[in-house]
C-alpha cells in the first residue's frame, strides 16, 4: 500500500470537536472518527501513519488540537495548524456550503492539497508562546516595579495606584508638564487683548484627576510635604479646591518624576523635583 500511495501526495484532512476527531485522508477517500481522547488520537496517528501523509491540516481552534497536534510531532508526522479563515476563504472560492464533521474534514484535506501551506513547527510554536510569555512577565514585573514606587509615596493607596497605572500607563515616560496636562491639573492661561483671567485646568483624563483629587484629602493629613503646601497656599489666600489641586499637580508631577528615576519616596527627592 505504501509503494502504490508513494507517487502521489496524500493529504489528511482533521474537523477537531471538543468529543471527537473527524479525520478525512485524500485522494483515498478514506473518512474515520475517534474520540478526542489519548486513547483516540493514539488510534487515529496509527491509521494516519500507514498511509504516510504529506501534510496533516488541523483547523486551528486555539485549545481542542493541542493534544493531536503534539502527537503529530512526536510521531514525527508533518502537519500544518491551519488558520480557520484561510479555510473558510477556500470553501467559498470552491463554492462549498454545506457543512457536516465529514465535508469539513474533506474540505481541510482538499485545502491542503491545493494550498500547500507551510508546515507548521511545534519549535516555532514554543518559541511564539515562549516570547509572548517572556512580555507578559515584562509588562507584571514593570506593573510591579511602578506599583511600589508609587505605593511608597505616603498618603498613596491600591485604588489611585489601580487607576494611576491603569489610566496613565505613560508615567515614568513623559515630561512632568505633559503628566500633569494628561490628568488635566496643569494651569492654562485665559488671556485675550486687555482681558487677563485667572488661569484654570481643563481636559485630561477625569478618571485620574478625581481619584487623585480624593486621595489628597487624605494625604494631606498624613503627608507632611502636601499638607505643609496647602497650608502655604491657604494662608496666602488661594482657595481651598484650587489649593488642593495645586497639590494634585505636584503629586503627580513627583510620581511621574520617581517612576522616571525609579526612586522611592523621599522628602528631599520631592521637593528638588516638584516643578
């Protein structure tokens, strides 16, 4: 059987169900199921086996080929993890509609013969998931890295850190002026001709703004440096709000100043960058 298929491509089609495989193998019209189990697939890579494929296509479904696919590449058998749109594409070039497990298992094989995709290596696959794991620990360690610094700033707790590193993921990475123009504490002038207004805050992001805002009250009774300048700002007659939100600005301008620099709260830090 084997010198008789030696001359022409045998190409093995494979509808992955969350119960069962539905094999086709073309031109031999041979269709056969197994269950999706060890026991299934140990018996479907035996019968594939005999018929010495050139490619085995598997529709990719993201989680129900895994166990075939590496039986596939511990049996050494070719086999291609094909993308379910290029296949669909193909049954509308070829002008099929009608859907059952065998059609879809022939129309896989016919898609492989005619096709001829790029076989598909578990290497590559490893090294795909290996890298998108490997930015995946980058972005938690750097997630953890900023989570520190800014929780060491008295006054700063889980949910304005949440919302700082959720809604502002620039931080650390911007200038202290565009910091505090992204949560919209950075004062504007509102001058035209001989009319000279009082300057006001504007846009930004709300979400930060407010629970910074917040967290101020709080931090002002707890954190020696704001609550010394609000102190100052009041005594020198500037409302309370507007007191506050001059101190909003220059927490976020020391956050963004710390992260930068990855520094934990200093007074003295504070104060040098607090412009």
């Amino acid at each position: 059987m084997n010198h008789k298929n030696s001359c022409r491509e045998i190409s093995v089609g494979v509808d992955t169900g969350k119960k069962q495989l539905d094999i086709y193998i073309r031109p031999l019209d041979i269709y056969f199921t197994v269950s999706n189990d060890d026991e299934g697939i140990k018996k479907a890579i035996k019968t594939i086996k005999i018929h010495s494929p050139t490619p085995i296509i598997i529709e990719a479904t993201g989680r129900l080929e895994h166990a075939f696919v590496l039986a596939c590449s511990k049996s050494n058998l070719p086999f291609v993890l094909a993308n379910p749109m290029h296949i669909k594409r193909f049954a509308g070039a070829i002008g099929q509609l009608a859907k059952t497990d065998k059609l879809d298992a022939k129309l896989i094989a016919h898609y492989g013969e005619s096709i001829k995709p790029i076989l598909t290596s578990i290497k590559n696959q490893l090294e795909k998931v290996d890298n998108k794991l490997h930015n995946l620990i980058e972005q938690c360690d750097e997630y953890k890295t900023k989570k520190n610094i800014v929780q060491s700033m008295p006054g700063i707790g889980d949910v304005v850190t949440f919302s700082l590193l959720s809604n502002m993921p620039e931080l650390g990475y911007i200038t202290n002026k565009k910091a505090a123009a992204l949560i919209g504490v950075a004062p504007m002038n509102r001058e035209s001709g001989v009319y000279q207004g009082h300057r006001k805050i504007r846009g930004g992001r709300h979400q930060i703004r407010t629970v910074m805002y917040m967290a101020m009250k709080s931090a002002m009774q707890c954190n020696p440096v704001f609550k010394a300048m609000y102190q100052r700002l009041v005594a020198a007659g500037k409302a309370k709000k507007m007191s506050i939100i001059a101190c909003v600005r220059k927490m976020i301008v020391i956050l963004n100043s710390m992260v930068r620099d990855g520094v934990m709260w200093d007074a003295k830090f504070a104060e040098k960058n607090a412009c």
